[in-house]
C-alpha cells in the first residue's frame, strides 16, 4: 500500500506568516488566501489542473508597511516547494519525468520537469508586455518558480514559444507546470517499491 503523500509546513518570519497543507493524491480541493488576488488565481488552477488538494493562508509585511508583495511570493513558493519534497517521502516508484504544453489563447507555453534531487530553473519568458497584474509583479514569477523548483528539488524548464497577453502566457506557466507535476508525482504500477533512477538514489 502507498503511504498517504501528504505534509504541512508553517513558514513564520519576520516577513511573511504561512501555514501550507498538501496532499498531492487529492482531486484538486483547494482552499487559498494570500491577499494577493492573481497569486490566488494562479495557486487555484495549479491546484486543480495537478489534482493537488491545497489549503494555505498566507500574510505578509506588504499588508501594512506598503510594501511590494514581493517576500510573500517568495515565500510561498519555498512553502510550496518544501511541501512538495516531504510530501513525495522516499519517492519510491514515480515517474520522476513531467511535460506539458499548454495553448492559452494566443500563448503556448511548456513545462518540462525532472523531479531529480537536483534542482535548477531554466525561465525563457518575455512578461514585459504588463509589469503588474492586480497586486501581483509580473517579474516575481521567475522567482517563484526558482524558490519552488530549488525547495521541491525539482529540474524545471519553462519556455514561452510566443505569446502577448501577459496574463496569458503566465497562467500558461501555471497550468504546463501543474499537468507536468501530476504526470511526475503519479505512481507506475510497474514500478512500485523502485526509486525511478540508475544510481539507486535520488
């Protein structure tokens, strides 16, 4: 039987107060407030689109010293990672491999990933169309998606092929990088009791 792959972390700085629950065999329940209402919507459909359940309730020093929301994303990201990798245990007959290319109306966007133990970010994306959708920078999503690749111990490849609305090619991101998790984290039958790589070890 496959252990429940479920974790929690709460993240208090002096920055930013995060408590984060994930259970990556779930149907996609999802309950999330960060204040920041992109960053929800975009936390809603990975979400969904990766079966995730997720419930997180976050705050941050952008709420009442008129600060950039800018340590909040981050930290989030590093929640989410670090959720991720506990959640996956020993990680014991994944298929470690995800990709996923996602049209978004004039956007395509992919999402390659190796769920490696050796993490790296490669973010080829031009977000200069609108620097700020709603609260939200556009320019924190390459660094969420760096703090989740790098605490998930993740190999994440994001590639813009084209695209013009900068909503679009974002959600996009999203979307590719959440079908890729599913495929990764799902467990092959053929393979249960087996870390998904040469060297024994991941």
């Amino acid at each position: 039987m496959i252990p429940s792959r479920t974790a929690t972390t709460m993240r208090n700085t002096k920055e930013t107060q995060i408590e984060l629950t994930i259970n990556l065999d779930g149907t996609g329940e999802n309950e999330i407030t960060t204040g920041i209402g992109f960053l929800d919507h975009m936390l809603t459909l990975l979400a969904f689109h990766s079966d995730f359940d997720i419930k997180l309730t976050a705050h941050g020093d952008h709420e009442n010293l008129g600060m950039d929301p800018h340590h909040l994303i981050e930290d989030v990201a590093i929640s989410l990672g670090k959720c991720i990798n506990e959640a996956l245990g020993d990680k014991l007959g994944i298929r470690r491999y995800g990709s996923f290319t996602i049209p978004m109306d004039e956007a395509l966007v992919t999402c390659d990933l190796d769920i490696s133990g050796r993490p790296y970010l490669v973010f080829n994306a031009d977000l200069s169309g609108n620097q700020k959708l709603g609260g939200y920078d556009t320019e924190m999503t390459e660094e969420f998606f760096r703090a989740l690749a790098f605490n998930a111990g993740i190999t994440l490849h994001l590639n813009e092929h084209y695209g013009q609305n900068t909503h679009h090619i974002i959600e996009g991101m999203f979307k590719s990088t959440a079908r890729a998790l599913k495929q990764a984290v799902s467990i092959d039958e053929s393979k249960v009791g087996e870390i998904p790589s040469s060297k024994g070890v991941i």
